[in-house]
C-alpha cells in the first residue's frame, strides 16, 4: 500500500520516477551497455545527469510541450535516455522499429509529424534522410554513432553528445523552464506512443497515458515480487510495448538494472555475462535456443550425449512438479540434485539462465516440450497475455500454477468477460488512451464503457480461471461442411516440430484444408549434414524428396492428434506445399513482430493455393522478393504438391 | 607538412593533400621476367588510390615493391619527400605502413582478439620478460593497446568473433579480422591487396563501407588492388592501370574509364 501512496502522492511521471530513484537509489546501477568489450554502467544519478543535459540540449534546439519524437535504433542506454528526456521536456517519445523500411519508416513520420528524431547510427539517418521531403513538419535528427556522417551536412543533423553539452553550457538560461515543464507533468499526460504493428491495415498510433504505464508497472511488479535486485538484459526492439514496460515503466518503477548488449549479434554471449532475474524472450527465441542445444548435443560425444539423455528424462519427470513445489520423494530429489550439478547447472549456465527466477514468454503460443524442456531444469518460465492496448498486461500465469495450454489469470486489477462471439474483452487500469488521430478505430476498438477488444477468441476454463486462446477471432471461421475452422491451432501444433518454422493453413469456406509450410534451415540444415545430403540453397532443401516425406510425416502426425479433437477434426491438413523461401517482414507477408499475415499471403500466393485445391501434382510460380536495402527481386521454382494421409472425421459432422 | 602543391578536392568534398609516396620510374624483374617496367605514379594523402588491371599486370608486385617487401632493381621509392632506402618489413611498419593480403595471412588458431593486438606489436616497448610476469609497465601497456584493439573491432563490427579462434571463421570475416589487424597498427598509408576476392555482393559492399569508413574516420591514405571494376570506381579517388607490367592509365575513375588503351586491355583488341 505505501507503493500506492507513492504513486498517487508524487510520482506521476516517468521524469518524477527518475527524480525518486536519482535520490533513492543514487549509486545503484542503473544502466549497463557492454562497449568495447567492457561493461559500462552508469548509476541512477549518472542517469538523472545525463538525461537532464540531454533534456536542455533538446530545449536548447526548440522542442515544444506536445511535440512527438521519434527514437530510432537498437536498444542502447542513450536511446531509453532519449525517451525520458523527451518526457522531461512535454513531448512525447514514439520509438520506431529500426528495421523499419523506408516507406513504413515514412508513414510513422508522417501520421504523428514528428518534429525531432533521434536515431542510432548512418544507416538510420540515411533513411530519414531519404523520406525526409515528405515529412514537412521534420525539423531536427540527432545521431549516437558519428561513425561516416563526418561529411554529411549539419544543419539539420546534431550529434547526441553535442547536443548535451549544449545543453549543459545553457543550464543557467534553461534550467527553469525544464523544471516548470516536468512541474506540470499530469497522470494522464500522454507518456508513449507506439505504433501497433498491424497484421491488417497501416500502423495505428496507440497512445499510453503516465497513468496506463506507472499504473501496469507497479501492478505487475508487485504480482511477481520484482525489486530494486532485478537485472534484465534489453534485446527486444523498442519500438514494442513489452521493452519499454520492463525496459521503461518496470525499471523506473522498481529501481532495476537494464542491461543493453554490445551488439545483436552478441546477445547470447552478453545474456550469459549479465545472467538476468527477470527475463522475456518470444516463443521463437526459446525454440532457437533448444534447437541449437540439440543439434550441439548431437554432435556431442557418447558418454555427454548418454549422460545428458538419461537426466534429461528424470527432469521432464520431477522437474515441473519440483518448481512448482508439488510433493516429490526422497530419491528423486536426490538424483535431481545430481543431475543439477552435472548438466542441468552447466546448461543453464551456457544459456545464460542460471539466475532467473521469472521468465515470460508471449505473443505466439509455445510448444508444450519447449516449455516443459525450460521448467524442467528449474527456470520458472511462465505465460503471459498482453497487447498494446492494454500497456501489455492482461492475464499471467501465477507462480505454482504454470501450464503450456493457458495463458494464466487475470492481473491484478484487470476485468474479462467473454463476448457472443467467444471474443476475449478486459478492462483495466492500462487500457490505453486512444489510436492517435484515428477516433474510428478508437471507437470500434474501445467502447465507452472502456472495454477493450482483443481481437482474439478463447474462453474461461471452469473450476481454475485460466483463460485459453484458441486463434485470432476473425481468423476462427467456418468450412464448406459447417464445422470449425481454427487455423491457429493447427499451425501451432505444426510448428512445435523443429524443422517446421512457419505454417500458414487455408480452408475457411472450403471442402478441406491445405497448408504452406517453411521449413527451418537451422534443424532442417543439421540434419542434411549429418546424413550427407548436399545442398545449395533454402530452395534446394526445401524442396529435397526426403525432406518433404519428414515433413508430410509430421503432418500425418498432427491430423491424428487434431482427429481426436471433436471440434476441430475438420481441420487436418490434405494437402500441402513447403515453401521455397522464408516468409519474411520485409516482403509484408509477416508482421516485424513475425505475426503471419493471411490475406496478404492468399493474395500473393494465389496460384499456389490454386493448385493446392486443383489436384495438381506441382506448381511453377514467381515470387517477388524485397530485400532489406528496399530493392527488389524474384525467385522462381516449381514446387511438389503433397499429399497427406488423414482420418476418418468425427461422428458428429455438422454437415450431416 | 607535405608539400600542398597539386592538392584537390574530390567530387564528394574531401581535401586530398600533398605526395605521401612517390614510385619514381621502377623496374622489378624476377630473372629475365620484368614483372614491373618503369612504372611511376605517385599517392596522396587522404586519398584512395586503387591499382587495377587484368591477371598478371603485376599488381601484387606493385604492391609489394610499395610495402618493401621486394626492392626494385631501377627507380626509386619516396616516402614524405625523401627517397627511402631499402628497408625490411617491420622497419616498413614502423613508418606507418600496414597491410593485409590477397590470400589471409592470419594466425589461425589464435583468437580474433589475439591477432588484431599482433598488429599493436610495433607499439609495444616493454620486453618479453616484463610482459610474461606483467610486471611495471607492461600492463599498463597492454591496457592502453588493449583499448585501441578493441575500438578497431568495434569499428568493424566483430564483437561477436571476439574470441573465437580465426580457423573457424568463414571466409569473408577473415578478410574483416586482416583488415582490423592492419588497422590496429594505427597505419598512415593502408595497402589492401584484393580485399574483396571471393566475397558475394553484400560482403562486398560492407568491405566497401568499411573502407570508406576507415578513410573518413582515420584520414587514413589507403593503396588497394581489386579485381571488381564497379567496386574500383564507386570506391577510389584516382585509379592507376596496368598491364603487361606496364602503366597504360592513371586518373580519376572515369578519365580511366574513358582511355582508349584501358578498354582495349579488359575487353581485348580484335586482330583482323
């Protein structure tokens, strides 16, 4: 309850939170980035210094109370600064996905007329520079990296350290007024934008309120004991609402350590150094992990592979039920306690997991091996349903209650109900404040009662209150013959295969379904070279006759186990086609967040699918491809058609 | 101070400034082959100077005979304005003269790390026995060359393989580890022979930017061999031409692009 206190009596901002901690937690760090080789850290009063001199610099430059500034790059100390600077000073900070092309880059700019930008390195500022003609109320860029923007012409373009000196040489004129400025900050001034990735439609602006974010991060701290302890490692972009809650909200709030990796492609190594608390990684990054652990495991000598095998199977057995502080005997927790310090101590050591006491994962469903593989070693990886609209938190699986097929219960202070048409809607404290100039989609979205739609369907599962996702709510359809089509779930249970990276199956308003299938290079790759399969390229395995049968296997495999199911036995997978090239975000077929986007695939892929209900045998198709500098190409191959075994369907066809 | 005279400004607004070094009429000849025939060119600081021509023009040559590595048996070598006597390589290193090779000529099975601080070797003053019981200076030595390496490997985006072993690296980062060894030597002039042999379009590109980078950053002159002719003319300031041993063109990239003789020795020359 103090904690409440707090938060109603001073702290109504984010820049107030950092006053707090500036004084509370002064030598505590606050900050880590890894830069040259070194962890750099800085404490909450190096924080609150920086951030201040940036703050003048940007009142030194003109920013005005409302304005939008957009930040744009990876996660680095300097740019999470920049957000809160942005607060210091009444405008309000609208991170960018870095890997953004430039005409989405463009569309950003433009809807929310960001007058300041503050970019990472050259290849950011190139593309603003690039759309920059159309962006009319575009004044100033800021860099980090001056790396090759030497010759570049300054006028409009600053560089981050100048502008705090700048600032810190003009403390004298402008300190008042940053004061007077962060003095006036509202529990319900905007605190963020953020742009929804949108699996339909353009981008929409989704504004958060200080009261939305301080409000989701003291709930959720509270609800998993997070304290000023925590240390988190910051990988995920920060354009997403989830970074800047745990990166943002949650770190203010409790005084936390973040954590930045030098570069993207050190994470591993950096998240083994910093061994976070408190950890959030989607579905994908735990599946990439084990598959790399298993395909190392492989290659592992006998005795490894024989020693790893045999406790692997003991912690699957008493290892969930040992985090969840079930009733375990005597000798099984004795081999357990071997097995801990024989492979499960060093596994979760190479992985970087050795000190987390919560982990989240979220945004896809998660296969139930991956999950149970992660509890199984005793890292307490939970569930979690959230979205932006809601500042993240919906529902979450409480400690001793974890399971792979729900996604938990309420959080504190968040309402569900259930509407007609099996739509999830909840109402809560973080329910955001509304899509910037689009008072449409804000209505269609939130009614006036304030409850909110998810756009999801799923139910209340009795006697425990968990709440189950089945699939998107306007994805759930109907087939030909009348039954349930839920293409969710069966591209879930697909994907839990590691071959099988990305499904996308087809059949509402048809006789039967079919399915796309991208087969994961990683797995797919390893195993072609341990059997001596030549290949050389994605096409080339993608399309190899052994590969396909390994698939067409797992897909017979998943129609029985969706045969069993009565509601969704129409659902099994006839024919099929594996993709000659990833899905991928820069050719739109799939959101940045690696959502897939239907329509825009039936649309692209027509005569694929086209076949796929004709009966043919092979397809030749032409595919355009854009690749990350924005031009573009195309591939071009003939694909096989398969078809897969399936059973009889149910009894109780609503056809019939 | 270098002479200034004949300085420029290139097309994108860098100042080029006086001779760094000047080939004057060199002749190499291995036996009785003349690899190189009275060749003179001369390159300038700041600029990027590329070597072109088809196989066997003796390129390589030329670039050794600018590294020391082979003495020339006619002309002379200047080096900021006087001629420089023959000299062994890491003489030539100390002068500020770095270099990477067609075909990777790293230490295999020491880390990224350990090879790029190789290239701090001739920066380094305290003895063997100091070093190995990292006694008195020695370690703030190694501390003050430690930092330079790294922000070499920082420059070149190569955290990443900071420790792993070069032997296990594929072919293109090797490329990258040679150049961040020859950039830890803090070089003035910077010779790259053939930096993007064998590299696909987006590693090449990436080599590109990363010489051009070194060249704002450092104002590091930089001499380079390359076979890919896009490649010379997007990157380099003034392109010299060989063939046969000989200099058939010398200027900007598009003057050679324009010289009769220069097509003729890429395209060839019908004889009817």
């Amino acid at each position: 309850m103090t904690q409440t206190q707090a938060a109603t009596s001073g702290s109504l901002s984010i820049p107030a939170l950092l006053k707090r901690n500036a004084t509370q937690f002064a030598n505590k760090p606050a900050y880590r980035e890894k830069e040259f080789g070194i962890w750099q850290s800085w404490t909450w009063s190096e924080v609150d210094k920086e951030i201040e001199a940036l703050a003048l610099g940007l009142l030194n430059l003109g920013v005005k109370k409302g304005d939008f500034i957009a930040i744009i790059g990876r996660n680095r100390p300097y740019l999470y600064w920049s957000m809160v600077a942005a607060q210091c000073v009444g405008a309000v900070p609208v991170p960018v996905y870095q890997d953004a092309v430039a005409e989405e880059m463009a569309y950003v700019l433009g809807h929310c007329g960001a007058r300041f930008v503050i970019v990472g390195d050259q290849e950011q500022v190139d593309k603003v520079i690039e759309v920059q003609e159309n962006l009319h109320q575009f004044e100033h860029m800021i860099y980090l990296d001056p790396r090759g923007l030497r010759k570049y012409d300054h006028t409009h373009l600053h560089q981050f350290s100048h502008v705090q000196d700048q600032g810190r040489a003009a403390y004298n004129e402008l300190i008042n007024e940053l004061n007077s400025r962060q003095d006036v900050l509202t529990y319900d001034d905007p605190c963020v934008m953020l742009y929804t990735s949108g699996t339909t439609g353009k981008p929409k602006g989704v504004v958060l309120s200080n009261r939305n974010v301080i409000e989701s991060a003291r709930n959720s701290s509270e609800f998993d004991n997070l304290g000023p302890g925590e240390e988190i490692l910051a990988y995920l972009p920060m354009a997403w609402v989830g970074d800047f809650i745990f990166s943002i909200g949650q770190a203010f709030w409790t005084g936390f350590c973040v954590n930045c990796p030098e570069n993207p492609d050190t994470m591993t190594q950096d998240l083994r150094e910093i061994g976070p608390t408190y950890y959030f990684a989607p579905p994908r990054v735990f599946e990439t992990q084990l598959t790399n652990v298993m395909i190392r495991m492989e290659d592992a000598g006998k005795f490894k592979k024989r020693l790893f095998d045999k406790y692997m199977e003991h912690a699957r057995k008493v290892g969930p039920a040992l985090l969840d502080s079930k009733p375990v005997s005597m000798g099984d927790r004795l081999k357990y306690w071997i097995g801990d310090k024989l492979v499960y101590g060093p596994l979760k050591n190479t992985l970087g997991f050795t000190r987390v006491r919560v982990g989240y994962t979220a945004g896809e469903a998660i296969g139930p091996e991956i999950f149970d593989f992660y509890r199984s070693l005793g890292i307490n990886l939970k569930q979690l349903y959230g979205q932006t609209e809601a500042t993240v938190f919906i529902t979450a699986q409480p400690d001793g209650e974890v399971r792979s097929d729900t996604v938990g219960v309420p959080c504190p202070d968040v309402e569900l109900k259930i509407g007609d048409n099996g739509e999830v809607f909840y109402r809560s404290p973080g329910v955001f404040v509304e899509y910037y100039k689009n008072p449409e989609s804000t209505a269609d979205t939130k009614d006036p009662e304030g409850w909110v739609a998810t756009g999801d369907a799923g139910f209340i599962e009795e006697g425990t209150g968990h709440l189950r996702i089945i699939d998107r709510a306007k994805d759930v359809g109907k087939m030909a013959s009348g039954s349930l089509f839920a293409p969710k779930y069966v591209e879930n249970k697909l994907k839990f295969f590691p071959n099988v990276l990305e499904v996308v199956v087809f059949g509402a308003g048809r006789e039967e379904c079919t399915a796309f299938i991208n087969i994961d290079l990683a797995a797919v790759g390893n195993w072609a070279e341990r059997n001596n399969i030549a290949y050389a390229s994605y096409q080339e395995l993608a399309g190899n006759p052994q590969v396909l049968q390994a698939i067409q296997d797992h897909v017979q495999e998943v129609n029985e186990s969706v045969a069993a199911d009565e509601m969704l036995s129409g659902c099994q997978i006839h024919r099929f086609v594996v993709l000659h090239k990833e899905l991928d975000a820069d050719d739109g077929e799939l959101t940045r967040t690696r959502k897939v986007r239907r329509r825009i695939i039936e649309e692209k892929y027509a005569d694929i699918i086209a076949a796929l209900y004709d009966g043919s045998e092979s397809v030749s198709t032409t595919t355009e491809v854009t690749y990350e500098d924005g031009r573009k190409g195309s591939i071009s191959a003939t694909l096989q058609i398969r078809s897969a075994k399936v059973l009889p369907v149910g009894q109780k066809m609503a056809a019939e | 101070m270098l002479d200034q005279t004949d300085g420029y400004t290139t097309a994108d607004g860098r100042k080029i400034g006086g001779v760094v070094m000047e080939m004057k009429n060199i002749t190499l000849r291995f036996g009785g082959v003349t690899a190189i025939e009275d060749i003179s060119f001369d390159i300038r600081e700041g600029e990027i100077r590329a070597i072109i021509g088809p196989n066997g023009a003796g390129k390589s040559s030329m670039l050794n005979v600018v590294s020391g590595f082979y003495i020339p048996q006619e002309g002379e070598v200047w080096f900021r304005g006087s001629p420089r006597p023959p000299m062994r390589p890491f003489e030539v290193a100390r002068q500020g003269i770095a270099r990477t090779f067609q075909n990777i000529a790293l230490f295999e099975g020491m880390t990224v790390l350990d090879n790029v601080m190789t290239g701090r070797l001739t920066h380094m003053n305290t003895g063997v026995i100091a070093q190995a019981l990292w006694k008195g200076k020695a370690e703030a030595e190694e501390t003050a060359n430690r930092e330079i390496a790294e922000k070499v490997i920082d420059f070149l985006e190569i955290q990443h393989i900071r420790k792993t072993p070069v032997a296990r690296l594929p072919y293109g980062l090797k490329k990258r580890v040679e150049l961040a060894r020859a950039l830890a030597a803090e070089p003035k002039l910077l010779l790259l022979d053939e930096p993007m042999a064998g590299m696909n379009v987006e590693e090449k590109e990436d080599m590109c930017r990363f010489i051009l980078d070194v060249n704002d950053e450092f104002g590091t002159t930089i001499a380079l061999i390359e076979h890919d002719m896009g490649v010379v003319m997007d990157l380099s300031d003034r392109v010299v031409v060989m063939d046969y041993g000989k200099k058939i063109g010398d200027g900007t990239p598009d003057e050679v692009r324009a010289n009769q003789q220069v097509i003729d020795a890429y395209l060839g020359v019908s004889h009817d």
